[in-house]
C-alpha cells in the first residue's frame, strides 16, 4: 500500500489548525477482478480500482465528510475545506452538538494472508470454474431445462490505512473471494423456480476448491428439480417448522443484527433503511425471545466474510452478544451513538469505500447452535416442513414483520423428511420467531451477504449463520 | 470542461493501437448532501471524486475496467498490468463493434446555475422542507438533500467525442408524529423551492393525517398507490426491460415477446432520457449513441427491451440508446398520467388502502415476476370514500404481471420521484389497482 503518510498526518493538522476538535482521515484501496458468464460463455472481464481519501471532521459539533480521489496535495485539502465549511454551512440547523465516546483507539497493522495470493488467481482460473460449473449443471437436470446459468466471479483486496487527531493508526490488507450463480429451471407445465447462490469470505484463490461450488450447486439442483416436478403446496394448518440454518443467518441479520445498530435506534437511518422496535430503555431488560434465542456478532472470526480487527474510527473489535437467551442485550456502536448511550463502542463502524463515511454496520451474525443433531431436531415431529433455502425476502423498517419464502423445501412425516414442498412462505414478527424456537441443532453454517445500509448506499461484505432451528406450531402460507 | 475531454482523448490515443475498440468514459462530480434525523444535521457529506471507466475490445474479447483514479499515467499502467488477459480470455457472447459516431443533438436546460450557489450553504433547501413539514404538524423529520454538479465525457477510438453537464437536486423527508409517519421525495435538475416545500409539506401531511389504527386482515384489497410505490416498482419493471436481464434470468420480459399485451392499457411507461428537467438526463449512452424516448410498455403492450450494441446484435435487433457497456439500464422513468384528481382517485377507490411508501421489494421468482414488498409510513385504510387509519406495514405480495393488469384509473398529476428506493428518477402519478393481495403475519 503506496500512500503519502506526511500528507495524511498535514491533512489532520490542517484540520486542527482550522477549529476540528476530531479530525480522521482514511486511505482507502479497494481493487480486484472480476468475470461474468452466461451458460458458460463469457460475457466480459472486469477490473475495478477505487482508490482515495475519506476525511471527516467534527467542528464545533457538527459532523463534516469529504472523498476525494484527487490525492495530490491540493486535492486533500480541498476536500478538508469541503469538508469543514459545508459542515459550517449547515451548523444554523443543528440543535445538539454531536460528540464522540472517548476511547483507547488502536496502533496497529494486520492483514489477512491466504494460502493462495489474490494476485496469482488468473481471469482463466475464474472462467473455467464457470464452465465446469454449467457443464456439470446441465448434466444434472433430467426432466427440466436449465435456460440459464449466470456465473459471476470476484477478487477483492480492500487496503486502508485509518489515522485520527487521537492518535489512531491502523493499516489493514484484507483480500477476499465472491462467486454466485444465478440459476432458472424451466418445466414446461410446471413452469420456472429460480435459485441465486452465493460463496463469499475473506482469504484467497484455496477459497475456489474449499468451497467445492459445483459439488455444492450440482446437488442442490438435483434437489430443485424435485421441488419444480413434485413440490406440493404446504399443510394449511400450523405445524411445527424447521428454519434451516441459511434462513436462520438471514433471520438474525435482519432482526436482530439491524434492529440492535445503534444509529437505527436513535433514528439516524430513518428516511433509507428505518428504525427499530428497540428502544434504548430496552437494552438489559427486554425478552424478545426464550433461552434459546442468543445472537451473536463477531468480526474477529477468521476467514469470515465480515472480518476485521479494528473499526474504521480505529477501535479494536470484539465479539458482541446481541440477544442473550431471549433478552435485548447489546447494540452495535460507534463513537458517536456510544456517547448517546454513555458507553463505549463495540468497533461497529465500516464504510463501504473510500468514498463512504463510516457507519454502523454487521459483520458476522449468528444464532447460538445447540447440541443436537439434525435427526434428533426432528425426531419427534409427526407432520412438519423443513425449509432449507429461500429466493424472496423482507423485514419492515423497523424490523419486526419478516417475510421468507421458501425454495428447496420438505415435509416432515413422523420425523423424516418426505416429500418436496413449493414456494412455502414463512410471515412472522421478531418476538413470534424468538419466542417460538423450540430446539436448535449443532450445525453451526455460515452464509455470505453484502449488506446494504447509508445514503449513499454502502454495501459491505458479512456472513451471517445458524443452526437448523424448530419452531412450533406456525401457520405457513403460500404464494397467491 | 475541456481538460477531462482532453484526458479521455489522451488514454484513446495512448491505447488506440493496441486494441480495435477503445472507449472512455469520465464522470466528474461535485456534490454535497446533509442527512438529517431528528430534525438536525447527522453529517454534511462531500464527494469530489472523478471516475475513469475503460473500455477495450480485441479479437471480440471484451475488457471493461473501472478506475476512481483521476489521473492517466495510473490508468494507463493499470491497463499496461492487465492487458495480457484480453490476449488469454475468450470470445464475449455478448460482443459488437463500438457504432460510429452519429450527430448528437445535447439536450439543452439540465444544468442550474442555482444549484451551484446554493451548494455553498445547503442548510436553507434544507430548512425549507424542514419548516414545511413541521408546519404540518410534524413532530420530527430526518431526510436528505443533495446538491451536485456533474460532468459526462465519452470519447471513443471511432471518433466519438462529447461531454454533456446536469445538475442535481434530490430531496426528500420523512416526517413523524407519535407513532405515525409520512414520507415524500423529489428529483430534478433544477432547484425548485417550491416542489421542495412540497416534500415537506406532504410528508408532514402524511405524517398526520390520521391518529387511528386500523386493523387489517389478510386477504384481496383495492389499493391506491403512491408516486413513490409506482416509482419503487416501476424502477423493477425497467431492470427488467433491460436485455441483458433478459439474457441473464433476471426478468418476467423472458416469458412476453414485443406485441404481447401484459398490463391494463391504463399503463404506459417510457424511458426518458431527453427530459431536461429528470436528473438522469442524458443525450448520449455510453458507447456514443443518440438517446431518445421510448415506450417500455405503452397501452399495456410490451414495446421495448432497452439495448446497447452488444445485446442488441445478439438478438438481432439495434440499439435503444441504453448502453451500459454491458447492461442496458433505463435513464429516466415517465408514466402516461390518468384523468382524475387525487381525492377522485380516493373515491373510485371507495373501500380499500392507500400505501403512500414502501420499501424492500424483493422477488421469488424474477422470470414469473413473483415478489413482495413492505408499505411503511402511512397505510391508510378508506372506507365509502374516507380515511379511517392507519393499517401499519402490510405487505404487498403478488406479480407484476397480476399487478399490471390489474390497474384501472391514475391521477392526472405526476411526482417526479427520486429518493432511496427509487434510484431511477420517475414521473409517476398515483395508481389505483383492483384486488391486490396484502399480507401480514399471524403472529
């Protein structure tokens, strides 16, 4: 990472110099390469570099952000200028001062250094995996067709260098991997089922072969062939329902990783993303769920799709327990909702790119597993439906009303999965999910996810996981 | 701006040889946005950022590369690090020699020199629709508004050379009071005090217009939705009129060809790029063909896929002015408006709900068009003609193509929208439509 630090260190003194009482400046170096196939022809190579200076400012409480690629010396302090005089502008409209928790920021430079080098994966290593992908696709389906098969693949290597007028100092080389299929199946009389599949984590080309994407994407769609021929609609009646784990990873990111971001709660995001139904009196008191609803929220997993160790305001991350065994426990915080609260932060604030401020955001979200297995988990259920994946999905914006419709799906008869169930849709409020869970089984999976959140809207890379979780007594409804 | 013509022309030149097509395409921009919540500025944010995309074609291999670096020595010993993978790639299926140049005529008003001034102290916008909303009765409001200045260059190894200037506004604002809200939104080219007031102002008007709750079951609902509702799904329609959507499954277009009837003729949608006043305006796409308006759906029938040269060869057809080297995109979003006034509307209506905003559409099913997506702020439950309360968020669960068919009356005003979940900018009006299912959980 070739960047001026003289020059970062001039931008915040001249921050200083004019008034900031805070003053962050954020080398960022997001680049990579990436191709896209339509059944397992190319359709064209990509490469993207983004590379530039976020600074932002707190003066006279207001909050001021500038980007600039413009790196020379000029273009950073016209960005400052920016920066401090149109938070100035709009200091008339301000009715509390924005202040930031005090903390010991962190001195520090890591990076994450995989088997295989981002820089020895080769546009051809992406391109043949898409075309054993489609070959071996197309010799899965029997009775259906398979139109078409969308095949994308990504190198990211995001590089930045955070320093504060604190005193913060963190240089960070995180590389990562992205490939996702997008996949219809058509059947003449019973029409399409569509699937999008996704790999994502942090590390490097060895990801291509853990993963085993064909293995993984072939069988699913020998499964999916099933549901398209034989899947029947869900029983009308409630019955007990086993959410499978990526479901499971969707569920707790979206009620209860958004609901318990701190900015949500104070209402910063309410005209893009919304609010909460948490209200800080909530936090330490409220049972949202029964014992077994723990959730858990980690950057620091390794290899996880989420991972860093220090924050973009240079706070040193730690695993936060969101719900703890059904009650509101910890929001995810920044400086700045950390002073609201008379807290300290918890390392949530990401941005996107150099171009974004930092904002509270995810990383890895998952429900704590339990100890059974999945055969246990179901045992003892005589009519049920197991839905392992879903395509549509929807959270209300305070995130309490949730929507999942499933893909691949089972019944469950006399505690064995039978057969295939079509489009069954799992509508349901936070506190009717966490309250709900019956027993959870040890299969911990994560699942990857760009998370969308902020104006201008930042997508940042997650995971988000679980175990295959049982809930009781549901009433599914289906498609109209 | 001459200069950035001038870096577009350097880069064609520098890589001309090596390539048969080179094109450039540098979108400068100044902009400014204060975001509020609590009535207050959260941050006043910044961007002067300049963007160099690249295109190159060899031997029908097709590279595109994406830079947000504004200087061409780094272009240039970027491409010099990756330009032996256009030697090692394959064919693209979706490969078509970059056009020749054609006469462009530049639409002329996209550019406010009031924009520009009001840039350096956006806090009065902002306080305008502030002030309109709480006047309303608002207790308290968070929103954006955003200010830029933007420039557009393509320059193209076939000769083509143009830049085209816009300004920007967008605006919008949501208003709360006690536990109800309201939200409205605005995109133009043009400062306009008073359409931002109106942001403001029906915001706030939402926000207040009930202090009931309603209850709602499950079931078929006559609706009325808001610019901002059309606008949100009208924006899906579009992504799915692209041809590359098309091609890569993404779009209930796969299953209707150009002629096919799918929606009430009430319904008519056209991609307006030469409107000088809707914020994506644009005279040229990106490989240097002249825009011009087209109906994507007009009277109900399936008109256009939108194009660019590489899909419109593959299906043998010409370019619509859309590219996107590789995905053809709409620019901006107009609808046909009806004939009646919005309280009339209210009326044909009758018994049913209004969804004034939504969010979150997300589809089961994009080649069958199956979705669902979540009303938020104000839901109003009407009974012989009157608002009786607010239903909360419901869910609207259905298909385009049920959900097209089944509109039957429009206002004759239209909102040019542009907020969040509406990021291409449509002049919609309200829409009335029969028998849409609604949602909610049982528990």
């Amino acid at each position: 990472m070739g960047f001026d630090e003289d020059l970062l260190r001039e931008l915040i003194d001249a921050g200083v110099a004019v008034g900031a009482s805070y003053v962050e400046v954020r080398y960022q170096n997001d680049h990579g390469i990436s191709v896209s196939m339509r059944n397992g022809r190319l359709i064209g190579v990509g490469s993207v570099r983004e590379e530039g200076v976020g600074v932002r400012v707190l003066i006279n409480g207001s909050l001021g952000f500038a980007a600039t690629n413009d790196l020379s010396r000029d273009g950073l302090m016209n960005a400052l200028e920016k920066a401090v005089s149109r938070a100035r502008a709009t200091a008339s409209l301000r009715r509390n001062a924005i202040t930031f928790a005090e903390e010991r920021v962190g001195r520090a430079s890591y990076e994450v250094v995989p088997k295989s080098r981002l820089e020895d994966i080769h546009v051809e290593d992406l391109t043949s995996l898409g075309k054993e992908a489609y070959g071996e696709l197309l010799k899965t389906v029997s009775q259906v067709k398979l139109p078409v098969c969308v095949f994308s693949a990504e190198t990211h290597m995001q590089e930045k260098l955070i320093m504060t007028s604190e005193g913060a100092y963190v240089r960070s080389r995180i590389p990562r991997i992205y490939v996702s299929l997008n996949l219809v199946l058509l059947h003449q009389q019973r029409g399409t089922l569509q699937r999008m599949k996704e790999f994502a984590s942090s590390g490097g080309g060895e990801l291509l072969k853990e993963w085993k994407p064909v293995d993984v994407v072939s069988e699913e769609v020998k499964n999916l062939e099933v549901v398209l021929l034989k899947g029947v609609e869900p029983p009308k009646d409630p019955v007990d329902v086993v959410v499978g784990s990526e479901i499971i990873g969707l569920l707790v990111h979206e009620s209860a990783g958004h609901p318990m971001e701190a900015d949500r709660i104070l209402g910063r995001e309410a005209a893009q993303a919304g609010e909460s139904y948490v209200k800080p009196e909530m936090i330490g008191k409220y049972r949202i769920g029964n014992e077994l609803a723990t959730v858990i929220e980690d950057p620091t997993i390794p290899g996880s799709n989420g991972f860093y160790l220090y924050d973009d305001e240079g706070v040193p991350a730690r695993p936060r327990y969101l719900y703890k065994e059904g009650i509101i426990n910890e929001a995810l915080h920044n400086r700045h909702t950390a002073s609201i609260f008379g807290v300290k932060s918890n390392a949530a604030a990401r941005a996107m790119n150099y171009a974004s401020e930092p904002i509270i955001r995810m990383s890895n979200t998952y429900l704590k597993p339990g100890n059974m297995s999945f055969e246990e988990l179901i045992d003892d259920i005589g009519l049920g439906v197991f839905i392992k994946s879903y395509m549509e999905w929807n959270i209300d914006d305070i995130r309490w009303n949730q929507r999942y419709v499933g893909l691949e799906a089972y019944l469950i008869r006399n505690g064995e999965l039978a057969e295939p169930v079509r489009n069954p849709v799992l509508e349901i409020t936070t506190q009717g999910f966490y309250s709900n869970i019956v027993a959870v089984d040890k299969e911990l999976k994560f699942y990857p996810g760009t998370c969308g959140k902020g104006e201008p809207s930042q997508g940042v890379p997650v995971w988000f996981g679980g175990p295959d979780v049982r809930i009781s007594k549901i009433r599914l409804g289906v498609i109209a | 701006m001459t200069g950035t013509i001038e870096l577009g022309r350097e880069v064609v030149n520098k890589l001309r040889a090596s390539y048969d097509d080179v094109a450039v395409l540098i979108k400068t921009r100044d902009r400014v946005m204060v975001k509020l919540w609590n009535t207050e500025p959260s941050v006043t944010q910044s961007w002067i950022t300049t963007e160099v995309s690249l295109l190159l074609t060899k031997s029908k291999r097709v590279l595109i590369l994406e830079f947000s670096v504004g200087r061409p020595e780094e272009i240039l010993k970027a491409v010099e690090k990756i330009s032996s993978v256009v030697e090692r790639v394959e064919e693209s299926e979706l490969y078509a020699p970059l056009p020749e140049p054609q006469e462009v005529k530049l639409v002329e008003g996209s550019f406010d020199a009031k924009v520009i001034d009001a840039m350096r102290d956006p806090g009065k916008l902002t306080r305008l629709m502030i002030d309109a909303a709480l006047s309303e009765g608002a207790e308290r409001v968070a929103g954006t508004l955003t200010l830029s200045n933007d420039e557009r260059v393509l320059v193209t190894s076939k000769g083509f050379e143009n830049s085209e200037r816009r300004t920007l506004v967008e605006a919008y604002l949501r208003a709360f009071k006690k536990e109800f809200s309201g939200q409205w939104a605005h995109g133009s080219t043009h400062v306009n005090e008073k359409e931002i007031e109106e942001v403001g102002r029906k915001a706030g008007l939402y926000a207040s217009i009930t202090s009931n709750k309603a209850d709602l079951q499950p079931g078929k609902y006559d609706v009325v939705l808001s610019p901002l509702v059309v606008g949100n799904l009208m924006n899906y329609v579009s992504f799915m009129s692209s041809a590359l959507a098309v091609l890569m499954g993404y779009s209930m277009f796969m299953k209707f060809r150009p002629g096919d009837k799918i929606a009430s003729e009430k319904l008519t949608l056209v991609d307006t790029p030469r409107d000088p006043t809707l914020p994506n305006v644009a005279s040229f796409d990106d490989e240097g063909v002249p825009t011009y308006d087209k109906p994507i759906i007009e009277d109900g029938v399936f008109h256009n896929l939108l194009h660019n040269s590489g899909t419109a060869t593959k299906l043998g057809v010409k370019s619509t002015g859309n590219a996107g080297w590789v995905m053809p995109n709409p620019w901006n979003l107009r609808m046909k408006p009806g004939e009646l006034r919005e309280e009339e509307l209210v009326s044909e209506l009758r018994n049913g709900v209004i969804i004034t905003n939504n969010w979150y559409t997300r589809l089961q099913n994009y080649v069958e068009g199956t979705f669902s997506t979540v009303a938020r702020d104000a839901a109003l439950l009407v009974k012989n003609g009157e608002v009786v309360g607010n239903v909360g968020r419901v869910r609207i669960a259905t298909s385009f193509p049920q959900l097209l068919n089944n509109i039957e009356e429009m206002t004759r005003q239209t909102y040019d929208i542009m907020w969040w979940e509406v990021r291409t900018p449509t002049r919609a009006p309200y829409v009335l439509a029969r028998n849409v299912n609604l949602t909610k959980p049982y528990i």
